[in-house]
C-alpha cells in the first residue's frame, strides 16, 4: 500500500470511506450476498460444523510440527524435480522471483491471484526490474489497470462500477466497451488470453501444499491458476509457511468448507494440485517449477499471541460480517490484508506498532470467530494485541492514561463512588433529551457519532443499599 | 543449503516452544489406501445408480449438461451432436487410445478440424503443433478419472496422451465417463487420491489432477455471475451406460 494512503490517520481513511456512497452500496449489496452464500451452504450440509472442528485440529497438528512438515514437502518437491526456495523476509522473496526471471530472459509473468504477492509488494519489484506482471484474475486485472490495491480478499474489485470498469478497459484496451459485465469479461478473456500463450513465466501463490505428496493446490473460479500454470514454460509458486499441510486426507478436509466460506460453491470452479514440472511424456506443462516458502514474520508466531491466525485460510468470511469493514470496506485499513482477521496478519507481518489505530477498528462483536471455518479467534487475539499496545506504550499516551484512571477507579470503591457523583454533577450541561452528547475535549471523539446512557440519578449501588 | 538449514532451525526453536500448546492431530490417513480404494469400488459397484443420479443433479446445478451414450461406440454421435449445435469447427482430444473411441472419424465427416493428442509423441514440433491446435479449438474431448457426485465435479488426471489444456482452452469441454469412475463424497476422493501416491512414480503419468466443477466463471464485476472468463463457457458430460 503506499505510503501517501498510510501517512493519512486511519479515522481520516475511514472518513473518507464513509461519505464514498457508491462504495457504501457496493459494500453492503456484496458483503450481504455472500453472506447469504455462506449461510445456504453451511445450512444444506450437516457434516459442515465437524468439519469446521476436524480443519481446524489439522491447522493446529500440523504447526506443532510445522518443521518436519516443511522438510517432507521440501523433499517431496526436489524429488519430483522442482526446486525450492527459503525466503526469511519479503525481500528475500523478491530477490529470489527477480534472480529467477532475470536468468531466464523473462519479460512478461502472468499471475493468478495470490496475497503472498500482494503482501510482498512482488509486482512493483518485477516492474523496477523492467519485467511485465499480469494479473490474469479479472478483479485483480482490473485494479492493476487502474493502479490500485484489492479491496476484499477474494473479491478485490468489488468497489469498482461496471461503468468505471468500461470506461477503463476503453481507455487502457484501446476500444468502446459497453457497461456490460458479459462484454467486460469477454474483452478481458480475449486480451489475457493473448498474455497466457506469450509469458514465459507463470506466479501464483498456495491455497495449501500437500507435503506428503509435494502438491501445491490452487482454488479459482476462472481457470487462470490452470492456465499459469500450464501454458508458461517456468512456473513460480509462493507460499506463506503456515499452508503447508500433511497429506491428501487432510486436503479433502478443507476442500469441503473453503468454497461454501468464501462463495457459498460446494466446491469452487477448479481445484487444481500441480506436483511439480511436467512429467516425461506430458505434451504441456512447464519445464521448471520453483516453491518458494515465505516466513516474513510468520515462525516467529507460532508459540506466540497471534498463532491462531496461522489458520486462516484467506476466505474472506470475517470481511463479510464484520460491522467495521462492511462501513469502511479494504483500503481504509491500508494495508494488504483487511478486515478483522487482516489487522491480526498485519501485526504479524509489519510488527504491532502497524495496528496501533487499527487494533481499535473492531467491535469486538465476535461474528468473525463464528463464521471463520477453522474457528479463529480473532477478538480474544485483539483484545490481546490492545492490552499489549498499552504495556509496550506503542498506545497513545492519551489513550493509556485514559484507561489507567478508568483502572484506578475500578480497583477502588471509594474512588468509584466519589466518580460516580462527580460524574453526575458534571454530565449536566451535556445531558439532553435523557443522552449524553456533544462531551468536550477527548470525550468528543466518542460522542460526535453516538451518545451514551448518562450517569444515573440513583446509582446501582445506591439502590442496593437501600433494599438491604 | 545453508538457507534451508537456518530456516527451518529458526522455525524448531519456535516450536520447541510449543508443547502444550496444541493437541490435535491431523486426519487419519488410510492405514492401507490401495486396499481402501478397492473397497470403495466395490462399494459403488452396486451404488452407482444413486451416485450418477445425485451427480446429475448438481453437475447440472452448476451449470453444466449432462448426455447419456448406450456405449463407447455411441459416443463419437453424441459429441457430433453437441459439435453440430454450437457450429463446432475444430477439436482437439485426447489420445483415442486412452478414452477407448475415436470420435475423430465422426467429426471429420461433419466437416470439423480434429487434432488428438498421442502417448509418446512429445517432440518439440508435436508440442509447439498441439499447443496451437488446442488454442484455436472450440471444443474439447477428454475422459474423466474421477467423478464426484456430491459435488457435481469431474476429476482429470494429466499424462502421456491427455493434456491438461484439453479441458481448458476450448471454448466447449467435454468429458466422457463410464459407471466405474463414480464416487459419492469428498471424502471418498480423499481415500483415492492417497491411493493414487502410494508409488507416485508408477501411479501417475502427469503432474496435475484438476477437479472441475462446471464451466469457469467470475462474479469480480459487480457481482454479475459471468460464465467462461479464461475456461470453457460450457461442460458437457457423457455417461457411457454401457460396459
């Protein structure tokens, strides 16, 4: 994400984000449909909630002993000839996917969509090293044409009109295209088709890698991760470490939840698991196959706060339900992973001063934890994260002193007492039609878009004393 | 090496930290998944009726249209006529001799282009000549290894003689099949899929398996459901009743 949309502050990006009315729309009317989706799917298929338990047991089996399970698929990889890479940081990654397309006299890679590349920032890298990237997801194709970043996870352009898209695909496609999603796609299928036959170099990331096997699995709608990694001669697989997983039994595990929590599908379009470079005897394929397995943060979790977001699995359903993303929508929280879950793998990935306001943008409502399909527990973990902002003083100062009072007056009866009476005598002149609002100073950031109950006339404990 | 070796000691330290923390374990693998796999298949040796019926009806909720042939010698007519509908001109297929017909001589005589693949021709003139046959074919043949009915999905495995971009490039994919490819549940694609790497060397020719699950498609445009983004437009499926 660039650094102008950060140095903005993230109640100004929220702002912004709450008074765009066609964003608003497009939120609400996509956000709720795949809700529905989900709701339908889960609701026709009893073995679901098991299910749900059995992924999540395989998540946490396979961190406990996330080495050996990397080094089977490492091995299993190298035997069937392809060749893998160890990136510690998202530089390394880079470093690694340009050394490859430079030796190789790559000029144009085709891509399907991963965030693993997003996260790294890969496509502005092979730019600066005069290599072409192409987006071949429809909805990534569209925000790089546009120059912009996904906005949902497996929706990224969702905040874009069919018109916006038109007007774009006329301009950069050289043509007149009618505000048509039949016509859009049917323009985007004939220019990337064109981008398929020519690139010599295909990028996508995992869904899940099966180490027994050395199976890298990719899930898409559209048939471009079939394509990537069928018609280029060299293909590129980048996995974050946590998506490795033990064998095939475990695979049909996650197949069976991942579509019906992203799209509602029982299974999406294409699942696709490649092992490997072409075999002896295989008419296509590619000649060479690299892994690359991307740490950047990650290890350093796995017996720490954030290790439960080791789990996801990049569906998209906490975005969905979530009240704050459903208002501010991706690009709000700035960076490449949004919603409740994104500000817990932007912690992990940018350090815990990153989230410092966007470790507030959560309700803490919990409907992310119910509908996660391993369970997640994303509100315990952001409470976490606060309570750790506040002890590292990454929090406001403001923000820690506010709640050290509130602590020192929670601990103390006589001091809750006193609080409540002073509270009552000060409250009066921002006390109308039986709410407090419009409270000065700091109080006001709270107030300017909601009210409060005000302090009693006859406090609880009042009360109580009096019946006993 | 030294990459490898430094990562993956950062990464035991980690863990090592972890007792306690976790205690699940992942799915059981089949104690002995050759032996599982047959016993699936002699399930379904009586079942399949009930299988087919159930993948009839989600194959066809996903959009996808599914044709009976009496026997393998039938299916050459059946794929004619489904060329003939769409004005079919060119068609790339799979080795004949992996799907058991020759829908070619059909198809020429109806006037269409048809270029199929060949287990051991692999030179670089024969890939380069392919490659763009299947690129500029309507329409695809090939057969399907697995056939899932829970979820209306076909399972192809690639190798010598069957391509991957058969079911991919053209505009129309077809994929013909037999009672002895049925399976009922994911689970059961599970049990086959160990089965199919306990020798991985011998067990398979090529280096992909795709599940297909109707045509390709995308919502990214204002969430309008658009059909045939970079895949086929359209899947045809023909159960072969036959023997």
């Amino acid at each position: 994400m660039s650094d102008a949309l950060l140095r903005t502050p993230f109640p100004e990006r929220a702002g912004a984000a709450l008074k765009d009315t066609f964003l608003q729309e497009a939120l609400t009317i996509a956000t709720t449909k795949f809700i529905d989706l989900r709701k339908e799917a889960f609701a026709g298929f009893p073995p679901g909630e098991a299910l749900r338990d059995r992924a999540r047991a395989i998540k946490e089996a396979t961190l406990q002993h996330l080495d050996v399970h990397l080094e089977r698929l490492a091995d299993s990889v190298e035997r069937l000839g392809g060749i893998v890479h160890w990136a510690a940081t998202a530089e390394e990654a880079r470093e690694i996917v340009l050394r490859l397309a430079r030796d190789r006299g790559v000029r144009m890679a085709v891509k399907s969509k991963s965030m693993a590349t997003e996260e790294i920032d890969l496509n502005e890298a092979l730019e600066h090293a005069g290599i072409t990237p192409v987006e071949t997801d429809l909805g990534e194709y569209i925000i790089q044409l546009a120059h912009e970043k996904p906005s949902h996870i497996i929706a990224p352009a969702i905040h874009k009109t069919k018109g916006q898209v038109a007007e774009l695909f006329s301009r950069e496609l050289h043509g007149a295209f009618a505000a048509d999603p039949e016509v859009l796609t049917a323009v985007a299928r004939k220019a990337l088709r064109e981008k398929f036959l020519q690139a010599d170099m295909g990028i996508t990331g995992a869904n899940f890698a099966v180490a027994d096997t050395g199976t890298v699995v990719l899930v898409t709608n559209e048939g471009n991760g079939r394509m990537v990694t069928s018609l280029p001669r060299i293909h590129v697989a980048l996995m974050g470490i946590e998506k490795v997983i033990p064998s095939m039994s475990d695979l049909v595990v996650f197949l069976a939840i991942l579509a019906r929590s992203a799209t509602g599908q029982k299974l999406s379009s294409y699942t696709t698991l490649v092992r490997g470079p072409r075999r002896a005897g295989e008419l296509e394929g590619p000649e060479e196959f690299h892994l690359i397995l991307l740490d950047n943060g990650r290890a350093r979790q796995i017996a720490s706060t954030l290790r439960e977001a080791l789990y996801c699995l990049r569906c998209g359903a906490c975005l969905n339900v979530c009240p704050v993303y459903r208002q501010i929508g991706g690009h709000a929280y700035g960076y490449t992973y949004p919603g409740p879950i994104g500000i817990l793998l932007t912690a992990m990935l940018k350090g815990n001063g990153s989230v410092r306001e966007l470790a507030h943008a959560s309700s803490l409502c919990g409907a992310c934890k119910d509908v996660c399909p391993v369970r997640i527990d994303i509100p315990r973990m952001l409470v976490e994260l606060r309570e750790h902002l506040d002890r590292e003083k990454i929090a406001p100062w403001s923000e820690r002193m506010v709640f050290r009072a509130f602590r020192r007056l929670l601990l103390s009866p006589a001091a809750f007492r006193l609080s409540a009476r002073a509270g009552r005598w000060l409250q009066r002149p921002f006390v109308r039609a039986g709410r407090l609002r419009g409270l000065p100073l700091l109080f006001g950031n709270w107030t300017r878009t909601r009210d409060l109950p005000p302090v009693a006339a006859r406090t609880f404990r009042e009360r109580w004393k009096e019946l006993g | 090496m030294a990459a490898r070796a430094e990562f993956l000691e950062r990464i035991r330290r980690e863990v090592a930290k972890t007792p306690g923390l976790f205690g699940a374990t992942p799915a059981p693998r089949p104690v002995a998944p050759a032996a599982a796999a047959e016993a699936i298949r002699h399930e379904l040796a009586e079942r399949w009726p009930e299988a087919l019926e159930r993948f009839r009806q989600e194959f066809e909720r996903v959009a996808g249209v599914f044709h009976r042939a009496r026997d393998l010698e039938a299916v050459p007519e059946v794929i004619a006529g489904i060329a003939r509908k769409l004005g079919v001109r060119q068609v790339v297929t799979w080795d004949p001799a992996a799907l058991g017909f020759d829908a070619a001589p059909r198809l020429v005589a109806d006037g269409c282009a048809v270029a199929a693949a060949r287990a051991g021709q692999e030179d670089e003139a024969t890939r380069l000549r392919h490659r763009e046959a299947a690129a500029a074919a309507q329409l695809g043949v090939t057969g399907a290894d697995l056939v899932l009915a829970e979820t209306g999905t076909l399972i192809l495995l690639s190798g010598a003689g069957c391509p991957r971009s058969t079911s991919l490039l053209p505009d129309v994919h077809v994929a013909v099949f037999g009672r002895d490819r049925l399976l009922e549940s994911l689970e059961q694609v599970g049990v086959m899929l160990e089965a199919l790497h306990v020798d991985a060397d011998l067990a398979m020719s090529g280096a992909t398996i795709n599940f297909i699950t109707g045509p390709s498609r995308t919502a990214d445009i204002e969430l309008t459901l658009t059909r045939g983004v970079h895949g086929p437009k359209e899947v045809h499926a023909v159960f072969v009743e036959g023997p």
